[in-house]
C-alpha cells in the first residue's frame, strides 16, 4: 500500500518510513502538490493509487461521501485523531511513524473508497 500525507503532516514521517521501505510521499515536500485544493489532491492520491493521511475530517469527509454519490473512486483515507497524535508534542512524528508502520504492516483493510480512523 502507498500512502501521501498531506500538508498537516510533516515530511520526516515520511522520510522514515520511506527508510524503512514503505512508499510514503508528503505533500509538505512536494513543491508541485503544496496548496492543492482538497478535492484535487485526493483525485491526484487516486490517480497515485495512494491513500490520503489527514487529519482534516470536516472537508475530506464530505468529499469522500460526494465520490461515493458520483461513483468515483479513491485509493482510502485514513484520518488522523489530532488529540491522539497532536502535532504540537514531541511525541508526534515518532507516534505517527509507529501507528502508520503498524497499518502499513499488518494492513487490516483492502480494496477501495475505503476509510481508516488512527
């Protein structure tokens, strides 16, 4: 599975993971994604075949169920709780490199259109 962390998200969680052999892209690093509406960078995450890691809910949310209404499809979303993985504590790029490692090891879902709460 590949993943694209958008904006919210900082690169060196990618970086690691990337290290550890997972194909993880950050948008935050990507000057050409950078500032991308949302519905643009989740079409681009489908064109990838990546899921979309956010923490943004109230507008990916509504844009995953509008997909759903239009028959598109998407490569997942998972969304990112911001209390349990706050970006503000030190703790934060070591607690989502360890709960993005788990999903991406031991996978508990397949297909697609599909949504993953961390």
């Amino acid at each position: 599975m590949k993943l694209l962390l958008d904006e919210r998200h900082a690169p060196s969680v990618a970086v690691q993971l990337t290290g550890e052999a997972f194909d993880v892209v950050a948008v935050a690093a990507q000057p050409d994604l950078r500032g991308m509406a949302d519905e643009e960078l989740l079409a681009y995450a489908a064109t990838e075949q990546r899921a979309l890691v956010t923490e943004n809910v109230a507008d990916f949310m509504p844009l995953a169920t509008q997909w759903v209404d239009e028959h598109k499809a998407h490569a997942g979303l998972i969304f990112t709780n911001p209390k349990r993985l706050n970006r503000a504590t030190l703790a934060y790029p070591r607690n989502l490199i360890a709960s993005l490692r788990e999903f991406l090891t031991h996978s508990p879902i397949t297909g697609e259109s599909w949504i993953w709460w961390l």
